[in-house]
C-alpha cells in the first residue's frame, strides 16, 4: 500500500512539473491607432473560422480618449467584431495614464459591449494596477485557451503635439519696437555724459 501510494505520489509530482515548465503560446502584436483597420484587416481574415483568444491592451495618456481616437478605436472593433469567429473572445486592458482590465473576456461579437466600453474605459475598469502590461499578460495566462489563438495585441495611443498660431505680422512688430527701444537706450547712454556736463555747466 506504501509503495502505491508512492508511485502515486511522485506521477503526481512530474505531471505538476510538466505543467508548470509547459510555456503559454501567447503571441505579442503591437499597432498604432492610425493603422488599426489595415492591421485587422492584414491580421484577421473574414472567412477564418479559426476562434481566437485576445487581449486587446490600449495605451492612455488622458483620464479618457480624446474624439478622434476614439472615433478610430470604435472604427476598428467595428471590424474585428464582424471579421472575427463567433467563437472568439476578446478582452480589454489599458496602460499608461490608468491601468487595468476594462473589460473581461466576452464573445467579439458582442459590439454593444466593446462600443460601450471604449467609451468610458477608465469607468469600465473595477480595479487599478500599477502596471498595466504585466497585468494585460497575467489577464492573458489566466484565461488561456488551449483550443484557440491566444494573443495580447497593443494598440499606441500617440499624445498629438499642441499646435501653437504664431502670427508672425505680430511677432515681427514686436520685434521692430524691442529693437527700436534698444537703439533709443543705447542712444542715451552714449549722449548722457554730454547732458552731464551741460548741467554742471
């Protein structure tokens, strides 16, 4: 009995060593947000049945996404919801300005959700992390698929330059009568120990 219960012990052991040494297959993808419709259609063809398991992980710079990039954010999981398997799952993270999961795995073609979560993802999020890349990967392990495509996919966010209107008739005005008041105090300076000596005079 001893011995049985040996030999079951130490399967055991191997089987928990096996699975622990066994790696997760999850493939890194990263985009920006310009060229988020032609990655999905590079990346994800409408006739594959294949399902999918993925982590969509989107940089934020502000407590929410300003309207352009949330119009092509929108744009984007439009397509993915309609090119993806209806057996496909997708989730939502965020890093950066605010970390965490906004939304936990739910069928790609369930857009209402995805709309709905892009538009408020810092309201979407329960809790938040410190950093939110390791978070997306441990988010990724934990709901691995071993019958699906399991990827976390970063979408970057750039922060756009604040444009500034320089009025360059202004500026050269301004230019003009620093230069001018310059002339004129200089032009004092030359003429005051003349003046001086007038008033000694």
């Amino acid at each position: 009995m001893k011995m049985i219960a040996k030999i079951l012990f130490v399967l055991l052991s191997i089987t928990a060593g096996r699975a622990q040494e066994a790696p997760y297959e999850i493939e890194t993808k990263s985009v920006d947000i310009e060229e988020l419709i032609s990655f999905v259609v590079r990346n994800y063809e409408a006739s594959d049945i294949e399902p999918r398991m993925i982590t969509y992980l989107i940089q934020v710079h502000d407590d929410e996404l300003d309207g352009e990039h949330l119009v092509m954010l929108k744009q984007g999981f439009k397509l993915i919801s309609e090119r993806l398997s209806d057996e496909s799952m997708i989730s939502i993270a965020t890093y950066s300005k605010f970390n965490g999961i906004a939304m936990e795995p739910a069928e790609a073609n369930n857009l209402e959700l995805i709309l709905h979560t892009l538009s408020d993802l810092k309201g979407s999020i329960p809790d938040f992390y410190k950093d939110g890349i390791s978070l997306a990967y441990r988010h990724a392990e934990d709901h691995y698929n071993d019958l699906a495509e399991n990827s976390v996919v970063i979408i970057r966010v750039g922060q756009k330059a604040e444009n500034q209107v320089v009025d360059v008739e202004k500026d050269d005005k301004k230019a003009k009568r620093k230069k001018k008041r310059n002339t004129l105090m200089i032009t004092a300076l030359a003429l005051l120990p003349e003046i001086i000596d007038m008033i000694k005079d």
